[in-house]
C-alpha cells in the first residue's frame, strides 16, 4: 500500500482517551471502575496505544512453526511403541513417553518410528547407563529426542533427589555428555502453575531453577550445556493473554540469562494444558478451557504443544480421550490456520505491555531469590513452598467467592450432575513419609466442591 489507512486521522493520544473516558463515567471513579488488578500485580487499564510501548524493546524469538504432541505412559515397549505409530497415523508430529524403569528397551520402544518425528523422552529414574543406550539408537536412527532429565524439579516435586545431591549431580554431569540428544537438560515449570503459584512466581522460580544448573556446570567446567538448549516445560492457564505475555517473557528471561554464561540465548517449550482450572463437574468444558489454553501457547510461540484429553484428572489413557485431545490440535492448525502466521502477538500494544511487565517483575524477584541463597536454598528452607502456599490461597479465596469462575463448578452448576467413575486417585490424601523436604504439592481449584458433591452423592 502506498498510503497508510490512518492518515486522515488525527492522533489521539492517551490523555485525550482517558479524557474522553472519564467524562462518560459520569462522576464514577476510573481507577475503581475500569483497573483490573491482577494476582501478578499488574494493573490492566482499559485501553492501550502507542505510547504503552514506546520505550519496550521486547526482543522475542519465535519458532516459525510449531508441532503437536502426545504423551504416551510406557508400562510395556511393544505395546507403547504401537500407540504411537497408530497416533502417528492420526496426525501427532511429536510423541512425550513418560518410562517408569530401566527394563523398558529404548530400541523396542522407538522401533520404526519416522526421522521427522520429534520424540520427547521422560523417565522415573536417573540412569547414565539407560541415557547411553537412548543416545545411540539417536545416533542410528537420526531421531530428535529430547531428554527431559530435570532433579531439581524431582526434588522440588518429590521432597527427596532420586539418591542424593552428590550422585544426582555426578550422574547429571555424564549425562550432558550424550551429543547426539537434542538436549538433556529440563526445566519444570508446570509444578509452580499447578500448585498456585502466579505467572511471576513461575517465571522467577524457573529461572531460579536453570541457574543452579548453569551455576553447577560452570563451578564444574562442564561445557556441553553450550552446545544443547534446555527444554522449559511450561502449563498454560485460562488467564488466555497473560499466558501468551508469560511464554514471551520466559524467553526474554532465559535470552538475559544465558548470555550471562555464554551459552546459547534459544530455549525449546513444549507447553501444554494445566490441570488446576480443569473440572469433573460438567467435564466435558474442559474441552473449552483446553483449547483457548493450547491457542495462547501457539500466540506465546511453544515450540510444541501438547494437549491434555478433557479426562485427564480422572481417567487413564484412553482412545477416545486421546483422539479427542489430537484433534483439537490438528483443528488449530489445518482448519484454523494456527500456523501461519509467524510471531503474532508482536506488536499488540497489550500483549508487549504485558509482556514487559511480566519479565520486570520475575526479573526483579529472581534477584531477590539470588540475594538470598539461591533457588536450592530457599527450596531447601521452605521459603518457596511458602510463598506458592500463599499465591494458590488467594486464588482459591478468589475462586470460592466466585471471582474467579469455572463454569459448571463455582457457577452455572448442573443440577442433575452426573459425577463419572474414576479410575485415577482424584482426592489425594496425605502419605506421611520422610523426605529431605516438603515437596511442593499440586492442587486443582475445584477440589473442595468436588469432594463435597461426590461425598453427597454416595
């Protein structure tokens, strides 16, 4: 175009606008009535322009595409190698195998499975010996598998490392050194979300979290780290343009800090639903929440999403479940067009506002963390479990006062509610065991009405 479209318009700048709004307030204070003031302690005005922006330099990477995922949990090779062929065949681009022991052959479990096929790999345990094996067939076959090997997040979700700090940290070193990974280390972010803890807080715990590894491999001399990125992985909840501003952030954050150890500034995120929001009551919604959840991971640019079946909390692996949450994925991306446009978001003076802010603010408390010891310290002295106690508080006071809404649950309820069989345990009970630790523990925001209503029920 040769003219832009706004030249016959005057600018307006922010002062006119709230100008303007305030006198069609009629006496209603702006502040009150108009500012939304967020769990991250960002205050959301009403509009934004130009000059929201003016001094951001939000220097965002972003993949130019994205693919999906499934997560398959391995409890036999043969078996989990063919449910992973058959959702190839549906259309998955990316399989996430959760390995609970050291029997599972990794050669019978990635049996045939395509070179263009991204493989996310998990396990229970801590082996060099298993990883050694994984890298060879990597080097064989060609595949990109990416090891997610996280044992601090083991500690921080467990109470204990999977022997000690020592061994954990020593086997750790070994298996950085498989070259022909796509990557070895993680970062686990999702515990944070789904315990409670706000944007902010997930943010500054992560990067908190990957700097004792950067710390530990530097103390060490350890070099391999710069030549692999680390793999965040990320929960996405309803908050939809916060979330897309938190995935932007966190890779502003890693970029900053990553040059610090001269490594590379490109993470890799493989983002996927959380369970917090998620519901038995009215369940089939869940369908809803995950799909605005698996759209601002694309907008916030993940490297890989992967969708949760809408009845993940309470039943096991199923087809229809699977299919489901697949197809919701593939909708976004042949029918919706998700995938074609590169770096969306860029620009928008909301999200870049919001953007900015978010990194500020888990910039600032990541230093805090730092000035105290450290993330492995503060875990170790409970002072990050306390503070996400705290956060998922107030989010569930919100939420039991209906401020925040799960449709079905809190409000709109059904008053012929059909609660399902479970085949998982929905309502944990606490186990008394010893550990270094307390362990951070998950909760879903419905879990008090839930268990009140099935109690009813039997």
């Amino acid at each position: 175009m040769t003219k832009s479209l706004f030249n016959s318009f005057e600018d307006v700048s922010s002062k006119q606008w709230k100008q303007k709004i305030q006198f069609d307030l009629k006496g209603a204070d702006y502040n009150e009535a108009l500012i939304y003031k967020s769990l991250e302690g960002i205050d959301i005005k009403p509009f934004y322009n130009q000059e929201d922006i003016t001094d951001i330099k939000n220097e965002v990477s972003h993949p130019s595409t994205w693919r999906n995922s499934i997560k398959i949990i391995v409890d036999q090779a043969s078996n989990s190698n063919q449910k992973a062929l058959k959702e190839i065949k549906r259309g998955a681009e990316s399989i996430h195998f959760i390995i609970s022991n050291e029997q599972i052959d990794p050669n019978d479990l990635l049996l045939n499975i395509p070179s263009d096929i991204s493989i996310y790999l998990e396990t229970d345990f801590l082996s060099s010996t298993y990883i050694q094996k994984l890298n060879e067939h990597a080097k064989e076959t060609h595949l990109d598998i990416y090891l997610l090997t996280d044992i601090i997040g083991n500690l921080a979700k467990t109470g204990n490392w999977y022997d000690n700090l020592t061994t954990d940290h020593t086997l750790l070193n070994t298996i950085t050194t498989n070259s022909n990974l796509k990557s070895t280390i993680s970062i686990n972010l999702d515990l944070y979300q789904n315990a409670g803890a706000t944007m902010v807080q997930q943010l500054a715990y992560g990067l908190g979290h990957a700097n004792e590894y950067l710390h530990h491999f530097e103390s060490n001399s350890i070099t391999t780290l710069k030549n692999t990125i680390p793999v965040f992985k990320v929960a996405v909840g309803g908050n939809y343009f916060f979330e897309i501003a938190k995935l932007r952030a966190l890779r502003i954050l890693w970029s900053a800090l990553a040059l610090e150890y001269d490594v590379i500034p490109e993470c890799h995120i493989i983002a996927y639903p959380s369970h917090r929001n998620k519901t038995i009551l009215d369940y089939n919604v869940n369908m809803l929440r995950t799909t605005t959840e698996c759209m601002s991971a694309i907008l916030g640019g993940a490297d890989t999403i992967q969708n949760i079946p809408y009845d993940d909390i309470y039943h096991l692996e199923n087809d229809f479940g699977t299919r489901i949450s697949l197809n919701q994925l593939l909708i976004l991306k042949n029918e919706s067009y998700f995938n074609l446009v590169s770096n969306p978001a860029s620009g928008s003076y909301y999200i870049e506002s919001l953007t900015n802010q978010i990194a500020e603010k888990a910039l600032e408390l990541f230093k805090n963390i730092e000035e105290g010891g450290g993330f492995l310290h503060q875990l170790k002295s409970g002072i990050i479990q306390k503070k996400i106690k705290e956060s998922a508080e107030k989010e569930q006071e919100l939420f039991d006062n209906e401020k925040i809404i799960l449709t079905g649950s809190n409000k709109y309820q059904n008053s012929e509610e059909h609660i399902p069989s479970f085949q998982k345990v929905v309502f944990p009970e606490k186990k008394i065991r010893k550990t270094l630790l307390s362990p951070i523990i998950t909760t879903r925001l419905t879990q008090k009405i839930e268990a009140k209503i099935k109690t009813t029920a039997t």
